[in-house]
C-alpha cells in the first residue's frame, strides 16, 4: 500500500482568504486546457482531450511542446494552428507506431503459422 500525503492548499490561509488550486493561471494556459480535440487513435481514442493534455502526452517531444508553447505564447501560433498541430503530432505518431507494430507482427506471424502447418506429424 502507498500512503500519499494530501496539502491543505484549500485550507484557509492565515489571512483568512481561501487559495486556489493553482496560482493565478494565465488566460493563454486556461485557453489550452479549456480547448478539446476529439481524438480517434492512441491511448486517447474517443475522448475529447485537452491540448494542454495532448502537449504533455508522451507524443510530444518536450522541445517540441516548449517551442509550440513559445510560438503560441509569443502570439505567432493561434489556438487553432496549436491545435492542429498538436493534433496532427499525435496522429502521425500513432500511425507511425502502429505500423512499427505490424509490420514487426505480420512476416512472424505468417512464418510461425508456415512453419506449424508443416511440423504437425501426420496421423494414420
């Protein structure tokens, strides 16, 4: 058994006034995890997914999200554009693995059904 130790961040404060769950978040950080992608492959596969969540996947590499977070930050990217290309990181990425996966798959799999077929000693 794990013991995890709870903050009392929402406990009042010696002031008197109740803390947030988080410091003052940044309107382009809210936007990012207010927005949602409705994605169809991956680990994520019929969720509608934050692109704050999609940008710290383990689909996104962290130069890749720093420099995204830059840009969009900086007011080069719109939401729109780091949304598309978030979501098109994550898509290709799992296409990618998927054929990675297959095509390690398949030529085995049909040597080792090959190879079955043929080693079964006939009965009389």
């Amino acid at each position: 058994l794990i013991a995890v130790k709870t903050s009392h961040k929402d406990a009042p404060s010696a002031t008197g006034e109740k803390e947030t769950d988080c410091p003052k978040e940044e309107p382009w950080e809210k936007a990012l995890k207010t927005t949602t992608v409705n994605m169809e492959v991956g680990e994520f596969q019929g969720h509608k997914v934050s692109v704050w969540d999609l940008l710290h996947s383990k689909y996104i590499p962290e130069e890749t999200r720093k420099e995204l977070l830059e840009l969009y930050h900086g007011g080069v990217l719109t939401l729109d554009q780091v949304k598309t290309v978030v979501s098109t990181i994550v898509t290709k990425a799992e296409a990618a693995r998927a054929e990675q996966l297959e095509s390690a798959r398949s030529p085995r799999a049909e040597l080792m059904v090959a190879e079955a077929e043929h080693t079964h000693p006939q009965e009389d």
